[in-house]
C-alpha cells in the first residue's frame, strides 16, 4: 500500500498534470499583471511587506517571471527549473498572505487578478497557495518531461 | 531434439536476442522507481534545475526590462507611495470629498451617506443616517437609493486610507446609472474623530 501510495505521489503522469495546471496558472497570472502594472504594484503595497522602493521593480519584473516559468511549465522546457523557482514563489506568497492574515489586515490578494475588489484575503486563499505548492514540488522532484519540447527533440 | 538441447538453445536465443528497449516513458519511470532512493540523482537533479531556473530568471529579466523600455502605459521604476499618492491612485478617477465639504452638506441635510463596510462594523456605527450597502450588492438597491437619496450629493465611505470598499461602491453605483457619487476617504474615523454626529445599530 505504501509503496503504492508512493509511486502514485511520484508518478511522472502526475507531474504532466501538474505541470499544464501549473503553467496555465502562471501564464494567466502572468499576463493580467502585465496588463495592469499600477494595479498589481497597489496590489504589493497593500501587503506592506516590501520597502517603496521596491514595489514598482516587483511589479514590473515579477509577472514576467510568472509568465517565463509558465511557458517552461507547460511547454517542459527546462521546467525542473520552472518548478524551482514555482516552488521559492509559492513559499513567499504563503509566507506573505500567512503574514497578513495574522495581522488582519482587510487587502486583495492580487494572485490572479490585480482588481482591487477581488475579496480580500482569507485562509482558504493560504490554501489555495499551499497546494500550489505541493503540486510544484512534486513536479520538482518527480518530472520526467512527458510531453514536452525538451523530449521531443530529442527523439 | 531432445529437452536438454532445446533448454540450451533457448538460452543461447535469450544471450544473444537484442535487449529490448522499453519505451522511453516507461523507462524513465523505472529508472525513477530504481534510483528514487538514491540521494545523488536528486542531487544532479537539483544542480540542473539550478541552473535552469537562473537562465529561466535572465530571460525574464531581460524581457521585463526590454517591455519597461518600449510600453507607453509603464510605471516608473521607483515609484511614489506616500498616503496621499496612494489614495489618489486607489481612487480610479473616482471624485472624492473633504471631511469638511462633506460635514457642511450633512449640517443642511443635504448629503445621502453610503456606508460601503460590512454589516457588524455598521452595527457597531456608522454616520449619522447612512445606509449600509455593500459594493456586491449595489446592482439590486439602485432604485431605493435614487428614491432615498433625491437631489442630494450621495457620499460612500469606508475606514481606513486604503480601503477601497467605498471606491468600488461609486464605481458600482455609476455602472448603474447614479453618477456623481463621491467618496469620502477614510470616512468613518474621520468623522467620529471629528466628532460629528454617528448612529449605533441594525441596518
């Protein structure tokens, strides 16, 4: 049974799964934060968490981080990398929204959307977050690049 | 023929058939089941994701920074977040209104104030003759406000600088039709701490 469970959590299908889940997330993301950068630079200050001078840099660069890795993601293109930096975002976000919710203060989330009347955060969004990332660090430790470019060529 | 020298034929076809190669999906999960344990591929493992996220990070740096350089609609680098910048921004164009604008058309009855917040905070008080209506639910009271509200100026509120609640009310309102709803930032604590009339109970 264990052994089962185990090469079910390891499952290279699985990483498939959880890598176009993954990429479509972050390219979504990705995307409406480059649409709207003041947006999602309100969206980091509210979270009073990064120092003013950094707020704009962050909301410049981050969502094309999201969008790079999401290709990488999807696409299998160096997506052990995608997933390791996937894996150090999710952390932060958790480690942001957690901090946050202590302290109670009534913001957006800013995820997938940088609308100021997206509901503000609650727990479920830290869960949410939290099995985003366990779904990135399988795909971390477990991807074996089903589908993917990478594969492809090789072949 | 007999059984013995058909059992060493069949081993010599076994020595010298060509190993099948299983496909490479499957072989990969084999090889991963066989060398799960093995701390050192995880190793390797980590090594290249390393390096591929670091080159991963590049491109988007460099994409980011080119896209910063060609847009016209960017923001600056470094950008201005004191109080009033940011209440400025968070306001979306919408107009807002002083605490003392605000208190002279209350004194001649000719204010309608909107409370954007949550029921219990209203419970709790609100200023004196405001309505609570929460931004989702703006769409379905439309009319009553029009009806309640008559010629006079229709002020949202919420608490707190940065909250946007009152905001989204004006915008939501001017989605239906009522435009020329302002917002009076921060307006709870402001008007209690101004001392100015507030009310305690049930919407």
């Amino acid at each position: 049974m264990k052994t089962k469970i185990m090469a079910f959590c390891s499952s290279p299908v699985l990483s498939l799964a959880f890598r176009v889940i993954l990429g479509s997330l972050f390219l979504y993301a990705g995307i409406a934060k480059i649409v709207d950068p003041m947006g999602f630079a309100l969206s980091i200050y509210n979270y009073k968490l990064l120092p003013d001078g950094l707020i704009n840099v962050a909301a410049i660069l981050l969502p094309w981080l999201e969008v790079i890795i999401g290709g990488s993601l999807l696409l299998g293109i160096g997506a052990t990398g995608g997933a390791l930096i996937a894996t150090a975002l999710f952390s932060i976000f958790a480690g942001a929204l957690t901090i946050n919710l202590i302290r109670g203060l009534d913001i957006a989330c800013g995820c997938f959307s940088t609308a100021a009347s997206g509901g503000s955060i609650n727990w479920f969004y830290l869960l949410r977050d939290l099995s985003l990332l366990l779904m990135s660090l399988q795909v971390l430790l477990f991807d074996q690049a089903f589908f993917s470019v990478t594969r492809l060529r090789k072949k | 023929m007999t059984f013995q020298e058909g059992n060493v034929i069949r081993r010599q076809r076994e020595i010298t058939a060509p190993e099948e190669k299983p496909p490479y999906w499957k072989e990969a999960a084999i090889l991963n089941i066989q060398t799960m344990s093995k701390q050192k591929v995880f190793q390797e493992r980590f090594a290249a994701g390393v390096k591929q996220a670091a080159l991963l990070a590049i491109i988007s740096l460099a994409l980011g920074v080119s896209f910063q350089a060609v847009r016209s609609d960017k923001i600056p680098w470094v950008g201005s977040w004191t109080t009033l910048s940011v209440t400025t921004q968070s306001l979306q164009g919408v107009a807002d209104i002083s605490l003392s604008e605000a208190f002279a058309l209350y004194r001649d009855n000719r204010a309608f104030f909107l409370d954007a917040r949550d029921p219990w905070s209203f419970k709790e008080g609100h200023l004196a003759g405001a309505v609570l209506i929460e931004p989702p639910d703006a769409g379905k009271q439309v009319s009553e406000i029009r009806k309640r509200a008559g010629s006079r100026q229709i002020i949202a509120y919420c608490d707190g600088a940065e909250c946007h609640l009152g905001v989204d009310l004006a915008k939501a309102l001017e989605k239906q039709g009522i435009s020329s709803v302002k917002v009076l930032i921060n307006g709870w604590s402001r008007w209690r701490e101004a001392g100015y009339p507030i009310e305690k109970g049930n919407p």
